[in-house]
C-alpha cells in the first residue's frame, strides 16, 4: 500500500531555495527542528482551550503542512551542509514523537468513546515510530514503511481537523476512522520489525 512517504524526494527538492535561504541567513538544522516543535506543542495548546470553537482545527492542516516542510528542510540542510550530528538524529526522532502527541491528544475532548480511540492511535503510533528507530541498532536502515506512516498519520488527522473547521459533523466517525488507522499502525509496525530483520547486519550480543 502506497504512502505519503514516498512523495517526500520531490517535496523536498521544492524546498531547496528555501533551505539555501536559510542557510544562508545562518539557521541550522537543529533550530529548524526545534521550531517545528514549538510550533506542534504551542497548536495543541490552543486546540485543547477552545476545542469548542470550529475554526480552531484549521490550525491542524496548516500548522501539518508547515511541520511537513519544516521536517524535509531540517534533513536537505544537514545533508547538504554536512552538518548531521548525533543530536540532530536526536531531537528528529524525538521531535516528531512529542509534535504528534501535542497535535493529536486534544481530539480526546472531542471523540465520542471517552477517548480510548485517541489514546491508542497515538500509543501504537509512537510504537511504529520506536520500531521503524530500533532496528538501526541491528545495523538496519531506518524504517519508514506504511501503511499509516508519520506523513499518513498527519493527513489524516489535518483532513479530520479541516472538516471540523468546515463545521461539517465527522464527530460521530472520529473514532472509528482512529481504530481503522491504528490497524494500518499495526500493520506498518509488524513491515517495519520484519523488513528491519531483514536488513541486519550486527551479530547478537
């Protein structure tokens, strides 16, 4: 099954005057993650106080589309630049588990099963994210694979969020488009184990 993923080569090569922009007026990689951040956490913030409000969720789509970008950028600069760094790989992993759980957790106030669908979207997703991180310590690459991936997971929750914005009424399926994706979360996480198995190339200890 396709992904977004797999769209990020030419999204990325859109963003490259931008990169040698910044670049150029003196950002790094790791302040262009750390925005990224910030800006997830801030949203959510404002999301879970006036949940109530229709017009807060076009925040979601917007604010995904620019984390989306922000993240391609941070990458296209530290490879360009060779200013990868360990702290780097760190704060992008972790960036993007923390930005996810800013994002989605204020849909708990809205979903119509006390949250549990919300909960378990977001555990499994962290999950998927530590499985497709864990097999690079077997010698692995890094695993992306989908159904359900990062860039999937942020589609579907901005599509959610604009059709609240519209005041179109999706509260009533909210939780059972989350227990659909979460099998597709399940689904990815087992490709990420088996495929990372695949690629290993350390020798158990």
């Amino acid at each position: 099954m396709i992904s977004i993923y797999e769209l990020k080569p030419k999204f990325q090569k859109l963003l490259m005057p931008i990169v040698d922009q910044l670049r150029h007026m003196g950002v790094t990689p790791n302040q262009v993650t750390v925005s990224a951040l910030i800006l997830s956490i801030a949203t959510g913030g404002c999301i879970g106080l006036f949940y109530e409000n229709h017009w807060v969720y076009l925040l979601v789509p917007i604010v995904m589309f620019v984390r989306m970008a922000l993240n391609a950028i941070d990458g296209v600069m530290a490879s360009k630049y060779r200013m990868k760094s360990h702290l780097g790989m760190l704060l992008n992993e972790l960036g993007d588990v923390v930005s996810d759980l800013a994002l989605f957790l204020p849909f708990v106030l809205i979903v119509q099963d006390k949250g549990i669908s919300v909960l378990l979207f977001i555990g499994l997703a962290i999950v998927s994210e530590m499985a497709g991180s864990l097999v690079q310590v077997i010698g692995s690459k890094r695993r992306y694979d989908g159904p359900m991936g990062k860039s999937d997971r942020a589609f579907l929750i901005g599509l959610v969020a604009f059709l609240s914005a519209l005041n179109i009424n999706v509260t009533p399926w909210i939780h059972i488009i989350l227990y659909i994706a979460t099998l597709l979360i399940v689904w990815n996480t087992y490709k990420r184990v088996t495929n990372g198995l695949k690629g290993a190339t350390h020798e158990p200890k």
